[in-house]
C-alpha cells in the first residue's frame, strides 16, 4: 500500500466514523446547539461536508480560492441523510483527485493559503482536511453527551 492509498483509506474511514456519529443524532437534536453562537448538530454535518468541497477546489488551485460560491448554500438543511446524499458527488470527484496524485507529489506540491495565515505541502494539507473533519465529529460527540443524549460507539 502507498501513501496515496493510506490517505484515501484515512478519508475513507475517519467519513465512516462521522457517518456512525451523524446517524444517531435523534431528530430532535438536529438544531440543538449548546449555545447561541455554535452550530447546531445539522449545521456542523454541512460545514464538514461542505468544507470538503471547498479544499477539494482549493487543492485543484493549490491554493485559497479567491471567490467561493457553494453548492450547499442552496439546499434546505433538512436531514443528514438528505445531506449526504448531496455531498455524494462531491465526495466522490474529491476522493477521485487524491487518487490522482503520485507519491512524489505529498512533497513537492505546495498548497498557498497564505491568506489565512499557512502554505503546507500537500501531503500536510490532506492530513488537515481529514483532521478538520476529525475535530467536528468530536464536537458533534461532545454536542450529544452536554445535552444528555447516548452517543455512537466509534471505536469499533
């Protein structure tokens, strides 16, 4: 297995995890939130999601994107189901980039985000987008046990 293969495998199951996660949101807790400048459950599935899509065009550039229009703005927040669903081609078309790459270029492709303060090679920059998706499923997480409710085994 390369290393292109192992991020893929890291994207691969860190979504797995998430998906476990985001499923057992009871519906009701889906707008909860623990205070009025968080997201809610719902919102936070989005920006992860979403999130994704942007670094997918930001790696294409290999760097920020200077205008930003998202698909996701558009579509109703209605379920994390009908989120998935949307983000799937997204999903796809970002999975299908990483594969793209060759081993050499972990190392040797500069990713420019100087705008918000960083320019990482690559190899560093998928790490953070699988991490950023890491953090927010253990908001999500810690969003559940605050408000009392069972929480996902993800340590299967």
């Amino acid at each position: 297995m390369n290393s292109i293969d192992l991020l893929i495998l890291n994207f691969e199951e860190v979504r797995r995890r998430s998906i476990k996660v985001w499923d057992s949101i009871p519906e009701q807790y889906l707008e909860w939130k623990p205070d009025h400048e968080a997201m809610t459950c719902l919102e936070m599935v989005r920006h992860v999601l979403e999130s994704e899509h942007y670094y997918h065009l930001a790696l294409r550039n290999q760097g920020s994107l200077h205008h930003f229009e998202s698909p996701f703005e558009k579509q109703p927040l209605v379920s994390v189901e009908k989120e998935l669903e949307f983000a799937a081609p997204y999903r796809e078309a970002f999975l299908e980039q990483v594969s793209q790459y060759k081993d050499e270029d972990l190392s040797t492709i500069n990713i420019d985000r100087s705008d918000v303060g960083y320019i990482r090679r690559l190899g560093d920059m998928l790490l953070r987008i699988a991490y950023h998706e890491s953090i927010h499923t253990g908001q999500i997480l810690d969003y559940l046990r605050t408000a009392g409710v069972s929480r996902a085994d993800i340590w299967d």
